[in-house]
C-alpha cells in the first residue's frame, strides 16, 4: 500500500500534457462531451485534448513568446480549437 501511495503521489505532481484545447460551447447545457464522442474535428492520432470555458479563454489564458496558449498554473496547449456555433457572448456579459 505504501508503495501504492508513493505513485499516486508522484503522479499527482505533474501536469497533464495535452496539445489540444477545446473551447466549450456557451449556454446550456454546456457539458464535456463523454469519452471525446462527438468532438469535432476529432484530434488527430497520438495528441491529447483538454477542454476550457469561456471564462478560462477570457480571464486566465494568455499567449506565450513561442506561440502557445497557457494557464498561469503551467498547462500550455499548442492549439485553441473552437467550437462550430451560430453565436457567441460578447465579452464582459455572463
């Protein structure tokens, strides 16, 4: 069981590495879709994804000097992936 412990600890302290942001879409019912079903475009093989709000886009993300978006947490992804929708919240209205 320590030994156990020991990993899940280990495991805990670093970041998921994914290449892939995927904004969700605003309005309800504003959910992650279950085991990537349904993501459009699908990512390709051998990258991960990760999905964002819009507050996170808006409030916590930046770009980097090499071009990728990051959190101030330490994830950093290489591509804002937005979702096919018809309308959009502007900015400062939730």
């Amino acid at each position: 069981m320590t030994y156990l412990a020991r990993n899940s600890f280990l495991l805990q302290q670093g970041l998921f590495v994914a290449d892939l942001a995927y904004l969700l879409p605003e309005g309800a019912p504003s959910t992650m879709p279950i085991w990537g079903a349904g993501l459009q475009p699908a990512p390709p093989d051998g990258y991960d994804y990760d999905y964002i709000n819009t507050d996170v886009l808006l409030n916590r993300l930046s770009v980097k000097e090499d071009g990728r978006l990051a959190l101030p947490d330490g994830m950093s992804y290489r591509v804002l992936v937005l979702p096919e929708i018809d309308r959009m919240t502007p900015r400062g209205v939730a």
